[in-house]
C-alpha cells in the first residue's frame, strides 16, 4: 500500500505541532511544508493537503479563525482542510466566548478540531459547545504517548518507569499537584492538610514564574492569585479556616521533587517539562492521587497526570470533573472500587462539597488496613492499566488513530 503524502500549509514561518512529532515517532513520511501564497500557491491535490491553525493563546479557542479568513477562504476553494490544532487541551478551551455568529459563519467546508474530551460526558449537552461538537476530534491518545516519553527518560535519575519490584513503601500515597494556584488543588490540598492526611504522604506543588513569558495572566496555564475574590464564595467551605490561615505560608509555595533548581518561588519549566517525570516516590506509595487540570463542572478530560499511575502500575483515585473516574473505564481502563468509594463524585451541584466528600473519602482510606492494596484484583488492574496505556501509546497505535484522523 501507498504511504499517503501530506503537505502541511502554514502563513508567515512554519511551527511545528504536535503532529510533526507524532509522525516522526511512527515513522510516517514527512509532511512537505508549503507556505500560502494565495493564487500563486499550486496545489497537488493528489497528496493530503492540510492547513493547521495552532492554538496560541490558549483559552481564546475559535475566535482565533477571525485572523485567518483570506486563509480559510482560499484553503475552501481549494479543497484543503483547516484543522485548528488544541492536541493537549480540553475542548472546552477551543469554545469561543465571543464573536460566536461571525465565527459560524467562516467555518471551513473541512474542518477538525483537535482536542481532548470524553464522549458521553454531560457536559457535551452544554448549548455553547453543541455547534461546535461535530468538527471535534477527540485526540486523547496523544498524551498518552507521554508514556514514550517517560520511558526515553528512564534513566534519568529523578524519573523512574520499572523500579525493582522489592522497592519499600514509605508513604500512604503520593500527589504530584502541580500548578497550585488553581482552584480546585489549593481547596482540597488545604482539606488534606487540615485533617492530617499529607504526614504520611508525598506530595508536591509548585508555581510557574509569570514573570518568563508574555503570556495573558487569566490564561488558565499561567493562573492568577484569586484566592482574595474567591474568599466570599469559600466561606462555607468545611476547611475555609485553615485555607485562610495558611493559604501563603504552606499552601502556595513551591514543594518540589529533585528538581535541578529550588531557589525561587516559582517554576519555569522549561522546553523538556519536567511535569511529565515520575519520581521514585510515588513507587514508594501504596497509591497515587490524582489532581487533574479542571474542576467539578469543565469537560471531561485526561493528561500524564492520570497516565503516570498507570505506568507505575499503582491504584489511583482521581480529583477533577465530575465522573472522571467512572469515564475511565469508557476507555477501557479500571478503576478501584474495592479500594475507594467514588460516591463524592455523586455531587454535582455543590463544587465544595465535591472536595468535602473527597476530602473525607481519603480519611476513609487512610484509616483502612494495607493489605486492600494488595488485593489480587487490585494487582491485576494495575498490570492491566499499565498494559493498556503502553499499547495506546504504542507507534503502531498512535499511527493508526493518526492515519485516520488526518484523512
């Protein structure tokens, strides 16, 4: 069979997406790369012809098209396709906020949009992401290609993918953070924190620097100090007490894992993200948890964050939207429910009593005997989760799902 040639259109200077690393690492031919000249710019349209608009300013989604109508227009008259390219965000932050009528109306004839979401999930019923449903292209799969990553990292010495398997547990569970100044991580560590549940534990946080980039402060990558607008909202929150009293002193610092720098308060975390490794400790745990990228009522969606357990083939219990964990086992993979009750998950009108709940779910656990994490049913989910997420993340699969989602 003939490889499928592609030509990969671009205006002003070609960047490289996601994709172009995806389809170096399956061994796919490489794109040609062609710049827009407009009526001087010859098309062959025997090859796959694709326009990509990358996603720059995260969170302003669509409304990003209005730059490129002449674009849209000429790639329309030309039978080339327009993907607007969000590969590591969550289709909520591709729905635009503005402008909603005059984006309708420059819709390419053949256009994706390539994001991460789950089907099934409520949310998808929102009238504000509707219109836009049908161009979505769920490209979960490309995180999990991090587990290739991971294991190109290996041997470094603060990421560890197969550890001996005699390795001695230290702590009860471990929680990677990261970025603490959102919302939903800095209520629920603060809950953590004021039941005890973190002396036991490995934990880390941190904060990126703003002050490295140029990027808007409300983009939800780069978070802004909220904490004082939120603080009427918070008042009825179980733990509000001990998040006002230690919201600087111990919630929003830098805790950071063998990282090659500690001097600062904040983070930058560079070209190869450090966000992506998994240190020998959450090995040492008897289980990992997960506080994923958005909160109780975003969209449905999964990073490293979830994967990381998974490849260090330990149990695992999820802080993020609602149902994100039972939405896992759409995508084939188990959950735990001999270990934790995942009924916190049931409140989904009341944000904070989400956290409360999985607040005092964690005391459940923790006040349980060890042996529930050696359970047999337990070993075999872990192995098969770890077996699950290294065949999606496999080249043979990753260029299959990318063969099919370029046609």
């Amino acid at each position: 069979m003939k490889n499928t040639e592609y030509v990969f259109w671009y205006t002003d200077e070609y960047y490289a997406t996601a994709i172009d690393c995806l389809m170096e690492y399956c061994n796919l031919l490489e794109p040609e790369q062609k710049p827009i000249f407009f009526s001087s710019s010859k098309v062959d349209k025997t090859k796959n012809n694709i326009f990509f608009i990358t996603a720059k300013i995260l969170g302003l989604g669509l409304e990003e098209l209005l730059d490129y109508k002449d674009e849209i227009k000429w790639c329309d008259d030309n039978g080339i396709t327009v993907i607007y390219e969000n590969t590591w965000e969550s289709l909520l932050l591709s729905i635009p906020e503005n402008n909603i009528q005059e984006i309708q109306d420059i819709i390419p004839k053949k256009f994706k949009i390539f994001c991460n979401f789950s089907r099934g999930d409520v949310q998808l019923d929102d009238p504000t992401i509707t219109p836009f449903l049908k161009y979505a292209v769920d490209v979960m799969f490309f995180p999990m290609y991090l587990g290739h990553n991971m294991e190109l990292m290996k041997n470094d010495t603060w990421n560890i993918i197969n550890p001996s398997k005699n390795i001695e547990r230290k702590y009860l569970f471990s929680l990677l953070c990261g970025e603490i100044r959102k919302p939903h991580r800095y209520i629920t560590l603060a809950g953590l924190m004021a039941e005890n549940l973190l002396a036991d534990s490995f934990y880390t946080t941190f904060l990126r620097n703003h002050n490295e980039i140029d990027e808007d402060l409300n983009n939800p990558l780069f978070p802004s100090d909220d904490f004082i607008n939120n603080k009427k909202h918070l008042q009825d929150f179980k733990y509000y007490n001990y998040l006002n009293d230690n919201y600087y002193d111990k919630i929003m610092v830098n805790k950071l894992f063998d990282f090659p720098y500690t001097d600062s308060n904040e983070v930058s975390l560079g070209d190869i993200d450090e966000d992506f490794r998994i240190p020998i400790q959450m090995h040492e745990s008897y289980f990992n948890i997960v506080f994923e990228s958005f909160e109780w009522n975003a969209i449905c969606f999964f990073t490293e964050k979830t994967f990381k357990p998974m490849l260090a083939e330990m149990p695992f219990i999820i802080c993020g939207t609602l149902y994100q964990n039972q939405y896992l086992q759409s995508l084939g993979f188990e959950i735990f429910p001999e270990i934790f009750d995942y009924s916190f998950e049931d409140h989904d009108q009341n944000y904070l009593h989400y956290i409360e709940e999985f607040v005092a779910e964690i005391k459940r656990v923790s006040e349980l005997p060890l042996s529930v994490f050696e359970q047999p049913s337990v070993l075999a989910k872990v192995k098969h989760n770890k077996e699950l997420i290294t065949r999606l993340g496999s080249k043979e699969y990753v260029k299959s799902r990318l063969i099919e989602i370029l046609s």
